[in-house]
C-alpha cells in the first residue's frame, strides 16, 4: 500500500519543484558525494569520482555554491 501511494506521489511532488529547486537538490546531493570522497583515504575515488562529478557539474549547470 505505502510503494502504491509513494509511486503516486513523488510523481506529482516533481511536478511542484522549479527548475531552480532541483538544482539545489543536485547540488546538496553531490555535495555529499564529493564530501564523502575527498574525506576517504583512498586517493583512487578522489582521481576517478571527483572529475566524474565536476563533468556532472558542468553538463547540467550546478553550480557548486560552497565553493
């Protein structure tokens, strides 16, 4: 019942975000990516993750405003 009304709703919640809204989402979420990479001891996420996500960045154009 809750996958039913859950597949009905986010649908519709979409619909209400701007355009501006969802890059604040995008960012926040690779914000958190980007923070847990660089926080990693692995140095081979940091040469392979992160230009992945600043191609992301710069594809969609989501600017990253902690920078």
């Amino acid at each position: 019942m809750l996958e039913t009304i859950l597949k009905a709703l986010i649908p519709f919640i979409l619909t209400l975000l701007t355009p501006e809204q969802l890059k604040k989402f995008a960012d926040m979420a690779l914000d958190f990516v980007e923070d847990a990479v660089q926080s990693s001891e692995n140095a081979l996420d940091d040469a392979v993750v992160l230009p992945i996500l600043q191609r992301l960045r710069d594809t969609f154009n989501i600017p990253d405003d902690d920078a």
